[in-house]
C-alpha cells in the first residue's frame, strides 16, 4: 500500500486529497475549504449577492440579513464588506466562538438565539427572528439560502464541471446536505452531463431532510430540522446516514494523518467509505465534498472535553483520539 503523505496527496491544479491510504478506499477529496472565507459557502454566498445586485433587490443602504450555522455568515461577512452592505448574521449556540469572532471581524453583527425549537434544531427559531426583523423594517434584504436558487446554481456552475474537468471518468460523487445547494446543483448538473454519475447525498441521523425522525445534532453544516425546500429527491440517487459519533470518528482518523477538516467533512467521509464497502468496485471513480476545514473545530469536534461532556467517554478509543 503506498502511503500518500500530505505534501503529496493534493492534486495540484485543484485541491483534491486521496484517502486511499487512510480509509483503503479509493475516494477524492474535494477540498473548498481553501479561500478567504475559509468554505464552500463563498459560492452560495456570491451568486446570491450578483443576483440580488443584477435584480436591483440590493441598494446601497439595505442590510444584509441571514440565518447561517456559520461558513455562510463568514462568507457574507467577507462579500459584504467588500461590497460596502451592513451585514447581521443570525446564528445560534452551535456557532463557535472563533467563527463570530470572525464575523465580527470583519464588520457584521451577529446575533445568537437561544434555544432549540420545538423540533429540537435552532432553525425554525433563527427564521422567525429574521422574518421579523425584515417585517420592522425594509432595509433588511434576506437572500435566504434555504430557498434562493442562487445557492444551488452556485455549484452548477462550478462544484459539479470542477469534478468533471478534473475526473471525467467520475463514477460516484458523495455529497452532504445542509440548505441541499451544494446537492442539488452538483445533482442537476450531473444528471444532464454525458456519463452517468451516481450522487449520494450524505446526512446526519436526527436530521428530517430525507424524512427521518428529528434528533440532536450538535455538529453544524450538515442535517436540518425542517425540510428543505430546494431539495428535489428525484435527482438523488442514493443517501447515506450518518451517527454523530461516526462523523467525530473520521474527523479524527484524518487529522491524525495530517489533514484537519470540518465535521461535515467527517460525516461525508464515513458515509462515502461505508458506502463504498458495501458497494465499491475494483476501478470505481469516487469523489466527495468536503466543504470546510478544522481550525474554526479546535473548541469542539477537537477538544476532549467538548466530546465527552457530549458523547460520552467511549465515543473515541485512545487511539482514535488525534491529541493522543
Ligand atoms: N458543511 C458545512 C461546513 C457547511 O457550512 C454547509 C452549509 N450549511 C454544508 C456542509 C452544507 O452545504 P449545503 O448548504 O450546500 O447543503
């Protein structure tokens, strides 16, 4: 088995990782954690601001309003103040500390909610804050990510023809699902495309998006506690359920060779390697998103306490632990 270290595993002209030699499945990574806004959300973020822009929904004095788990309020952040909008961030507990620091930093308000909702996510809570605030006053204009086409067209545009460019004889493409932007534009586009591409959307267990039951999630980025309303599971061939437990499991196993993602990158990883053991095939070309990295983590999916007081003692064998 060739063990591929970390100045050799990324691709050079754009920023794949192979796991081989970690999960002993063949699998890329798509890294899109590399930018200034640190995350995927960047895509999202700028094609919903050029539209507003081009439809003149934006002016020079309204403020930029959204519910955001994070990445997509650091990449408003950055778009915003490039662009001279106020910005306000709705967020809730789940937000880490680095990440509103973040936001601040870079000029935005943040406002935190609370409590979970009666699904038990933040969700409905950060909505209903934010659909009053743009009832008191106009200036607030909300792109509202969970139904803004913009967010999926964003990777139609780019994530999916990225993956083709660079593996044109792809056969399996994992995918997590948050807003489901990411999914959907990456599942449109390869469904038109000239090669039959199979996409796996990867979630977590207690998230309602492909109809299971509500539960706790305390990793962001992926899971909703209320349906999307971008998704359309016709262009989903396949979806891949994944415990807390497992996406804490990968996080770990990868950063102890090197490579520190986000947790929705460890999620997207354990369900693209357990899928793979059931279904991979000698020759099979699989690619996965992996839409941030770790450092905005260390406080949590990082730190031992954090996962203790969380998941118990055992959620780690000693030397699964990347401190250890
Ligand atoms: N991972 C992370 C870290 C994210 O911030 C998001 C966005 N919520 C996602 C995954 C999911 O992407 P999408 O909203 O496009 O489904």
């Amino acid at each position: 088995m060739t063990v591929i270290s970390v100045p050799q595993a990324f691709n050079e002209e754009q920023l794949f990782v192979d796991l081989e030699s970690i999960f002993g499945q063949s699998l890329f990574l798509k890294c899109e954690g590399f930018n200034f806004a640190g995350s995927i959300k960047l895509k999202a973020a700028t094609e919903m601001v050029e539209t507003a822009e081009r439809e003149g929904i934006l002016t020079p004095d309204s403020i930029l309003v959204e519910s955001s788990s994070g990445n997509l309020g650091v990449a408003l952040s950055m778009i915003a103040a490039s662009k001279g909008y106020r910005f306000l961030c709705v967020t809730d507990a789940r937000c880490n500390l680095s990440t509103r620091l973040l936001m601040k930093a870079l000029g935005s308000q943040v406002h935190i909610i609370s409590g979970p909702d009666a699904h038990g996510g933040y969700l409905g809570a950060r909505l209903d804050f934010v659909r009053a605030l743009c009832a008191s006053d106009d200036r607030y204009v909300w792109l509202s990510q969970y139904t803004n086409p913009g967010n999926w067209r964003a990777h139609y545009r780019t994530t999916a023809p990225e993956i083709a460019r660079q593996f044109p004889e792809v056969d399996v493409v994992f995918v997590g699902a948050g807003t489901t932007g990411t999914l959907m534009g990456c599942a449109r586009w390869f469904r038109e495309w000239s090669r039959p591409v199979k996409v796996v959307a990867v979630d977590s267990v207690g998230s309602v998006t492909f109809g299971g039951a509500p539960g706790r999630r305390m990793i962001p980025g992926l899971g909703m506690s209320v349906h999307p309303p971008l998704l359309d599971e016709s262009f989903v061939d396949e979806v891949v359920l994944v415990e807390e437990a497992d996406t804490i499991r990968a996080c770990h196993r990868l950063a102890r060779r090197g490579f520190l993602f986000g947790g929705s990158t460890g999620t997207v990883v354990s369900g693209a390697t357990s899928w793979l053991e059931k279904n991979g095939a000698p020759g099979l070309t699989s690619v996965a998103i992996a839409p941030d990295l770790g450092e905005r983590y260390l406080d949590t999916i990082y730190q031992s306490n954090w996962l203790q007081d969380l998941y118990g003692e055992d959620v780690l064998e000693p030397d699964e632990r990347a401190d250890t």
